[in-house]
C-alpha cells in the first residue's frame, strides 16, 4: 500500500470516528431517549381533583451499571424518593402538599453505562387551587369621634398568594347594626401590595354608630373574603361645645351711666342650632341676677342663625359694683348642651365716678396791681349728677399749704349740679397767690376732689421788663479758641436782683449745650457773662454752623422772669471752616536724568482734623504756566494729613517740570492748593537713568515733548539707543576691539 492509499484511508477512519462521536453527543438531546434509554419527567395540576403531581418515569436502563435518580422537591432533597441505585426502571407518581401553593422539582438522572447521558429536570406547576384568605380590616378613626369626623376603613387580604383585584367597601348608618339598609358610601379600591383604602372616606354629619364591611371579590389563585357587618363599629358622639363671649365694650372699668352688651359664639359645634341666653349677675358664682338679658321675644329672638348667636340686651349701670356677665348656649341633636361660658370670664366694675374740679378767676388777667379784687369760680366735670359742697382758699404757696384767707360762701351746697362763687378777695401786698376748690364727692363721685393749686395763679403788681441781649463775638474759626460773653441788659424792671443764666448751644439748633454755661449778676440793671471768668478761660467751637445764646432771668419779688427765645438778634456766633495751607515736596526735588519717576507729596496743614483727597498734576517739559492738559494726574486719599503719589510719573524728554496740588476740603477745612511754580523739577541727561518702575499701577508718561540731546534710534517703553559717545570711541581707538566690545556691550544693556 502506497503512502497516499494509507493517507486516504486514515482520513476516511478519522472521519467516522468523528461522526460516531458526534452521534453519540447528540443522542441524549433526543427528547426521551439515549442509548436505549427512556426518560421522562413531568409536575402538573391534575384532575379531580386538581392537587400537585410529580410523575417520574425511566426505563431500558442497562441493570449492569450503577443508575441513579436525585429527586429535590421545594428546595428539600425527598431521600425516600431519590435512588441512588436502581436497575433498568424507576417509577414515581407523588401528590404535592398543600395544593393552594406553587411548587418545584428538580429531578437529576445519571445513568451508569455513560455518566455523560445525564438528564435534569427543572419543575414548577403553580397553585393548583384557589387559597381562601381572610380580610381583617382597619376603621379609621377607630374609636369614638365628633360629627364632621371623615370615616375611611383600610383592608388587607391575609392568607392569599399573591392576591389582585380590588376590594369593595360599605359604609352603613348611622343606626343600621345589620347592614340592612343600603350603604351610605360604596367605594371600590385596587389593592396595592394586598392591600387597600378608602379616600377620601365619608364626613358625618349625624351622631350614631356607623358600620364598615369590606368584600375581596377574589382571582384566579383566591377566593373571595368578606369582613362581617358587626366587625368595624364607629362611634359619633354628639359634639362637645364651649361658649366663648365678648363684651361690648370690652374695658373695666367703666363710670357709672355707661352700657354694655354682650356677644357670645358657639365653638367646637357642628352646625349648632337652638337657643342662647344672657345674664348679668352681681356674685362671682352668676347665681345672683342683676338683669336678663336674653333678646326676646324667646324662642326666636334668641335663636342660632346659621350657626351665629345673637348678642344680648345691653344694659346701663346705675349703681357702683363688680358685674359678671354670662351666656349659655341650650345645645340641639348635634352638641351637648346646655353649656354655659365661665362666670368669671366676663367681669365690669363699675366705679363712681371721679369728677375734676375746673375753675376760673374773676377777673382772669395776672398781673395784677396792689389794690385790685378777684373771686373764684368752680364746675364739677365728669360727675354723675353730683350733690355735695365746695369750699374755696387763697394760698401764697405752690402746694396750696399756707392759707391766705378762706373764700367758702355760705351756703356751700351744690345746687343742681351747680357750684356757688367764691368770696371776693382784696391783694394788699405783692406777691404770687394761688387759688384753689375743693369739691367733697358724694356716694356716686369720688371726693374730695380739687383743682389744681397751681392752675389759678395771680401775680400781684410785679414790672414784666424788657430784655435786651448782645453777644460779645459774632464769628469764629472751628477749632481756634476764642473768648466770648452774652450780655444782658434790663429795660422796664424794678430794682432787678439776682442773676441771669447763660448758655450757649449749637451748631444750628438749641437743643444740645454747646459746652460753655454760666451766670452773672445784675448790676446797675445789666448782667455781663464772659468765658474769661471761667477756669478754661476761652472756649473752643468744635463743629461749624451758628450758635445761639439763650439767657435766662428767674425774677424776683418785684419783677418777672424771662427767657430769651433761641435765634434772637444779637445772640448768634457763626463758626466757619478754617483756611489751610497746602505746602509740597517733590521727589525727586533737585536735578534728574530722563526716565526719573517724578512723585510729589502734600500736606494739609493748619486745618481742623482734615479729610478728603489731594489731586496732583504734572505740567511739563517747560510749561511754566501750568496749563492745558497735565500730563500726569492722580487724586489720592489722605493718610493723615499728608498724600503722597505712587508709583509716580516716568519723564522721556529733558526740561522743567511742574507739580500742582489740590486739596478737595472737607466740612470742616476749606479747598487748598499750591502754586505752579512751587515745585520745578529740572529733568537732564547727565545722570544715569533710572529704571521704569514694574509694580502695578505705574504710569509713564506719553506725548512728552523736546527732542532729548544726543539721542537716535526707534527705542519703545522708554528703551533708550543712545549714539555711542566720543570718549568711548576714544576708548575704542585705544584699546583696539576689545574696548569696542565693552562699550557696545555697555550701551545694549541701557534700559530705562
């Protein structure tokens, strides 16, 4: 046999070892047979009746192998059923418990000839009957509640498999225990996780017991479940009101001849109807009855409108005393009653009166000279028909304590309200006097009751002099003492005495002391006050604006006081702001060389505490006049007294320069500033340059004009490419390259 015959027939051998095998691998995957083997496995409902059966059945097994069969039934290995040895059949049928659940099977087969031609089953058959669960149920509320209560009732199927569908619920009542009469509200809700309720329920509106039952109407693994008529009994009491009350008016206490009336409303109630009734009492307890006050005619007067009680007759007081007023409501089908509001929470006392005693001179004018008579006159205000006497007194005192004389007439009685005149009374002497009456009260007015000692007074022949003021200084500077004064001088006075008080108050109002006070004595009918007589001398204006004197005289036996008004002529100082200098220093202040920073730094000197900004502006080159636009400016705040510039100005072109300073003034300090030709700043080329300054902010200046000495080249941001000078091209001649080199070298690095 040739190579290629043997070639050939392997491939042939190959090739049908190769189907056999591949016969072999798909011989168990035929349903029910391999390698003679037969197999099946079933777990199904069966019939009449329907329960759970697992049936197992295998045959023409080879008896010679060891076969075995692995039987888990509800995830627990079943050791009876499962063999771990058998010949060439096994046979099962086995009813699963209980038939209301669902169950699996795992049946394993291994057969002994070929551990491959395995074969597992994996079983499920659902319920195979219907659960029967039970409907326990959840009234909410559960306990007893008032009317207006909204009612609801939550059921849960318990005992099912995996319950669905809906549960209907029934509301009976109120007064229907058998459920008998038609349901009040019918409501059919999906359950959810096997469990349903009620919304948004049922709002009572009459008291009584209310029934809830509740129907599962079952699917296709439940049956249906009911809740019973009697299992969910609600409870709705009739409401419980309170009375609350108001009186009109609600203040105590109250004079003798006012009314009252009272309000009451019903709370707590549902839909109150029935009666309200009113009474004012004269005990703490309302058990003694002054008057009652229930509107009438009764039942209708007094009954609930629309919920709303009618308020109660009102009454005037005639009496003094302490009244109590208190309603009670009768309650209806719906609210308890009859329920009343507390005695005490309404309580008037009612005091007598307390009348003023008003009172009027004859004649009424004071000053009065030596000589001249005068009589009182009294009214009783604010009585309640007043009785009783008056009594009448001239006093030389304010309190109404030492008795000139007594003016009582006799009789002294009221007349019909009506109080009699005082005795008439003659002044023999000057002096101040005070009339007074007394009233004595009587059961319903308070007294004794008097006017007031000091509302009738009569001066007696006393000069009213004029008053004439001058101020020693008009005008002032803040912050720069001076000595100042106030005169007064006595025009029309008798022999003045005493002393006159001065005082100084400001700015712009006198309403706060200016810090400068004091008094001096008349003398030849003028008073003279100067700071010059107290310890400090002179006094210093703090503030600007105009400051008032005002001088005041108390009077004396035989001359009234008096008070000058404030802003009388005369009587003003006006203090203004000062006048500061501003003087500078520039910086550099002598000679220096293109690309110097040029700063400049001001001073507000001679002001009073000064705030506010310094403008500075360069001028320049060579602009003498300081005019036109600067070419550098910067307005700076005050450190101090003092503002400096920064970071200043960088100079391009030679020539004088010239700094101006403004300062801005303030309240206190007027503006400042200084002159163009105060600060020259002569810029030249002879010193060495100086660098540009890089902090933030530095400003250069642009637009410079002069044509700089000895200067070429195209140089930006103040570079500078300055010709080489003659006595380095001497150096160059000198010293060959090398000192060429330097000197180049020398000029590449000049920056300014």
């Amino acid at each position: 046999m040739d190579a290629s015959t043997r070639r050939s027939r392997q491939g042939r051998i190959f090739g049908l070892a190769a189907m056999v095998a591949l016969v072999a691998m798909l011989l168990p995957a035929a349903a029910g047979v391999a390698l003679g083997h037969t197999y099946n496995a079933t777990l199904q409902c069966s019939s009449s009746p329907s329960v759970p059966t697992l049936v197992v059945a295998l045959s023409n097994y080879d008896a010679s192998y060891t076969n075995s069969v692995t039987i888990t039934i509800d995830g627990v290995l079943d050791t009876a059923d499962s063999k771990a040895s058998f010949l060439s059949t096994y046979n099962l049928t086995k009813v699963l418990s209980p038939a209301t659940d669902p169950h699996t099977a795992i049946v394993a087969i291994v057969a002994g000839d070929n551990s491959t031609y395995s074969h597992t089953y994996n079983l499920s058959v659902p319920p195979c009957q219907k659960r029967s669960p039970t409907l326990p149920t959840t009234p909410n509320p559960t306990g007893p509640s008032a009317i207006g209560a909204v009612l609801n009732d939550s059921a849960t199927v318990t005992g099912g498999y995996n319950p669905t569908g809906s549960v209907t619920f029934k509301l009976y009542g109120p007064a229907d225990p058998t459920c008998a009469n038609g349901a009040i509200l019918t409501q059919i809700v999906t359950l959810s996780s096997g469990s349903a309720s009620t919304s948004p329920g049922f709002t009572t509106t009459a008291v009584g017991t209310y029934e809830w039952t509740a129907h599962y109407g079952g699917d296709t693994n439940n049956n249906t479940a009911d809740s019973g008529c009697g299992a969910e009994a609600v409870v709705i009491n009739p409401n419980a009101p309170s009375v609350t009350t108001t009186l009109v008016p609600a203040t105590s206490p109250v004079a003798l001849g006012a009314s009252a009336y009272d309000t009451a409303t019903i709370v707590g109630g549902y839909n109150p109807t029935g009666t309200i009734s009113y009474g004012v009492y004269s005990n703490s307890t309302c058990t003694t009855l002054v008057a009652n006050l229930t509107p009438t005619p009764t039942p209708t007067a007094n009954a609930l409108v629309a919920g709303v009680a009618p308020n109660s007759k009102s009454y005037t007081f005639t009496s003094a005393g302490t009244y109590y007023f208190q309603a009670a409501y009768s309650g209806d089908g719906n609210n308890t009653g009859p329920v009343s509001s507390a005695c005490t929470s309404e309580i008037i006392v009612v005091n007598p009166r307390t009348p003023s005693v008003t009172t009027t001179l004859v004649p009424a004018t004071s000053p009065v000279a030596l000589g001249a008579s005068a009589y009182d006159t009294a009214t009783i205000v604010g009585g309640y028909n007043p009785t009783g006497t008056i009594s009448y007194g001239l006093y030389s005192d304010p309190a109404c304590s030492v008795l000139v004389a007594n003016l009582t007439p006799t009789p002294n009685a009221l007349v019909a309200g009506a109080a009699p005149n005082s005795i008439g009374y003659t002044f023999t002497s000057a002096g101040t006097f005070y009339f007074q009456a007394a009233y004595s009260g009587d059961t319903n007015n308070t007294g004794p009751v008097s006017s007031g000692c000091q509302s009738e007074i009569i001066v007696v022949n006393k000069k009213t002099p004029s008053i004439a003021t001058q101020t020693s200084s008009t005008t002032g500077l803040i912050g720069v003492p001076m000595t100042v004064g106030d005169t007064a001088t006595f025009y029309g006075a008798y022999n003045p005495t005493g002393s006159v008080s001065f005082t100084l108050y400001g700015p712009n109002s006198c309403t706060t002391p200016a810090g400068l006070s004091g008094s001096a004595g008349i003398l030849n009918g003028s008073a003279i006050f100067s700071s010059a007589s107290l310890p400090s001398v002179t006094w210093t204006p703090l503030a600007i604006g105009t400051y008032y004197w005002i001088a005041s005289y108390a009077g004396d036996v035989d001359n009234t006081g008096f008070t000058t008004s404030c802003g009388d002529a005369h009587e003003q100082i006006v203090v203004s702001p000062v006048d500061p200098t501003l003087p500078t220093t520039p910086n550099p202040a002598g000679a220096s060389a293109i690309g110097s920073v040029l700063n400049d730094t001001a001073t507000v000197t001679g002001g009073y505490h000064p705030t506010g900004w310094i403008t500075f502006s360069l001028y320049g080159p060579n602009n003498m006049t300081c005019t036109g636009t600067p070419i550098y400016t910067q307005t700076v705040g005050m450190t101090g007294i003092s503002a400096a510039t920064s970071p200043g100005a960088v100079v391009t072109a030679i020539g004088t320069y010239y700094w101006i300073a403004s300062y801005s003034g303030d309240t206190n300090n007027y503006p400042a500033y200084s002159g163009c030709g105060a600060e020259a700043v002569v810029i030249t080329t002879t010193s060495t340059p100086t660098p540009v300054p890089t902090s933030s902010g530095s400003q250069i200046l642009q637009g410079a004009t002069g044509t700089p000495p000895t200067t070429s080249g195209t140089g930006s941001n103040g570079s500078s490419n300055d010709s080489m000078p003659l006595f380095a091209l001497l150096i160059c001649f000198a010293f060959g390259g090398l000192g060429l080199l330097a000197v180049q070298t020398q000029r590449r690095s000049m920056r300014v």
